[in-house]
C-alpha cells in the first residue's frame, strides 16, 4: 500500500516536473541555438543569417540566439538536449548523428560520396528527404543542408600517410561514432572517439597521435599546430544540417513554417559559398604556417579497406543496404 501510494506520488512530481519544464522552454521569439564552431565560421555565419531571415519573414513571431563555440556542450549533448527541449535549433554534423537516426550512418559510410558535388546531388534529392523523415522520428527537423567538405588524417607524429600500411598503429581521435572507430581500426590504426573541444589539448600531450577533419576546423581549432602532417585522404564527405526541434517547429503556424523552412535553405545557400572560400583560405594558411601536406591522387587502397566498416554497418542495420544502393544509384 505505501509502496503504491509512493510510486504514486513520484509519478505526480515527475509529472509536474515535466509540465514545468514545458512551460519554461523558449517561446518561439526567443529559440536557443547550438554551434560548436568559432563566430567567423561559415557555419556560424549561416546561422546567424538563419536566425535574421527567419525573424524578417515572420515579423518577429521566430527569433532567438546562437550560442557559438559550444559553450552549450558537445554535440552529443546538444542533440539530447535537442530531444529534451532546451536546445530550440542546432547545426549538427551528421557524423555523430548517426547514433540517434541509424539511417543516418548511411553518410558516415568513408568514401560514400564520389565528390561534394555527388553529396549535394544526394542530399538534395529522395535520400536527402529519406534522411529528414527518419531524423524527424527522433524530435528532429533537418531544415537545410550545410557543407563540411572532406576530411583528411593529421599527425603529430611525422608521419605522412600515403597508403593504409602507413596508418598501422597510429592513434587517432574520432567523432563519437563507432563506424570511425572501425574505419580507423580497417587501416590498422587505433581510434579514440573524443568532444571536438579535447582534441587540441590531446594532441599537444601526445593522448593521441592525429585526429581527422577538413581544412576549415584544422585551421580554426590551430590542431595545426600541434600535427604538422596533413594527408589528403578525404575519407568522408559528411553533410550536415540546420535543424529545428520539433516542439519548437511544431508550435509554428504552418505559414511560419514555410518562412522558417525559406531563411533556412538560404542560409544554407550562403554558407555553401562561405565554405567554399573558406577552405581555400584556411588550407593556404596553413600551408604557408609550415603544415606538410600530400595530396593522394589513388585512394583505392583506403577504398578497398574500408569493406569491413560497410558490412559492420549493414549487419548492425539491414536497412542501410537500400540506402547505400540508392546513393550509388546517383550520378
Ligand atoms: C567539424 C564539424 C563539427 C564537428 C567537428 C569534429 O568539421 O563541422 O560539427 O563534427 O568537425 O570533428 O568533431
């Protein structure tokens, strides 16, 4: 009998405890923005033009503000609080997304994508949307898609990658996913999933060896630095998105949906340009700070290693099988 009434009273305090928290989420003046990039990335200006267009096409019914370099935590915890309600919009990496949207580990695939061009072609398209229904089956609205070009291996340890063989017993940081551990380990490397803000200091302290990412964020995070050997393996193409919680999208008028939806894939028009020239400028920056860089014009043989990685993430979810078809099937 007590034990019934306590149980009962837990369910009330937890159900009150929810109610409070609903009603302190932000009202749809005042959304709460997740970004894990410095202000002058082209993904925080993306936002911050998001959010500006967003309040101009509805008269200021939507509005709020980006917190910049994850002072909000780390994407992990960004995309929790996403589902929770105490984060109202975000820029997320689809890399590590793919934890919470299994489907979504279809882009995590190394080599998926043939070129940028090829992953704007399937973002763009029937994938894009198959990937923006099962994100919104977890709370989330995928709005528009955002580039993060291709990411390559650095090293602090002079080593310069030209084939797989040169990879063997290197330790390397991941995104918190385990298909980058498995890629890594298919090279015969080691693998740390690890936040973005720890990399610098562990790559200073020798925690790990390298770590991999694109041009932009080797440069803005200065992990040039502290790994001076870049190699141009360019083993993922990784989109990523604007995305909106869907409490707060659903509290929308469906007119104000459309104009979100609008400043959104604008948004995402300027930072595709932004981006472009902001790879060209970090990757001469680097270079002339001394950053030793080759280019690997075959990467067949990391291609090849990466057979392993496509079957662990087809035994884990059969239902991956169709979408890698699909992305092949686009030219
Ligand atoms: C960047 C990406 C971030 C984050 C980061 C990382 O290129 O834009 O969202 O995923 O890489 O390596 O953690």
């Amino acid at each position: 009998m007590i034990k019934a009434l306590s149980k009962k009273v837990v369910a009330t305090a937890v159900l009150a405890a929810s109610v409070a928290l609903v009603s302190a989420q932000a009202s749809a003046g005042d959304w709460k923005g997740w970004n894990i990039h410095v202000k002058d990335y082209p993904v925080s200006i993306g936002m911050e033009k998001f959010i500006e267009l967003a309040a101009k096409k509805t008269d200021g019914r939507v509005g709020g503000k980006v917190y910049h370099g994850g002072v909000l935590g780390s994407q992990s915890d960004a995309i929790s609080q996403m589902q929770l309600g105490g984060v109202d919009f975000a820029e997320f990496n689809l890399g590590p997304l793919g934890i919470a949207v299994p489907e979504v580990n279809v882009v995590s695939l190394p080599f998926i994508f043939k070129d940028m061009d090829h992953m704007h072609r399937v973002m763009d398209g029937a994938v894009g949307e198959k990937l923006s229904a099962a994100m919104a089956k977890a709370g989330i609205i995928a709005l528009s898609w955002y580039d993060s070009g291709a990411r390559s291996f650095y090293n602090n340890s002079g080593v310069v990658i030209k084939t797989p063989a040169d990879v063997k017993g290197l330790k390397f940081r991941v995104m918190n996913n385990e298909l980058f551990v498995g890629m890594v380990e298919a090279l015969g490397g080691n693998a740390t999933p690890m936040a973005f803000s720890e990399v610098y200091q562990s790559l200073k302290t020798g925690v790990v060896d390298g770590a991999e990412n694109n041009w932009p964020s080797y440069e803005s995070t200065n992990h040039y630095d502290v790994a001076g050997n870049y190699s141009g393996t360019q083993h993922l193409i990784l989109p990523e998105c604007l995305c909106v919680s869907i409490r707060a999208w659903d509290a929308l008028s469906s007119e104000d949906k459309k104009s979100v939806k609008e400043a959104a894939v604008e948004s995402a028009k300027l930072q595709r340009v932004l981006w472009a020239e902001r790879s060209a400028q970090s990757k001469a920056k680097v270079l002339k700070a001394g950053v030793k860089y080759n280019e690997i014009k075959d990467k067949s043989e990391f291609q090849a290693a990466m057979a392993p990685v496509y079957a662990m993430a087809v035994k884990k979810n059969p239902a991956l099988k169709e979408l890698i078809a699909a992305i092949q099937a686009v030219d």
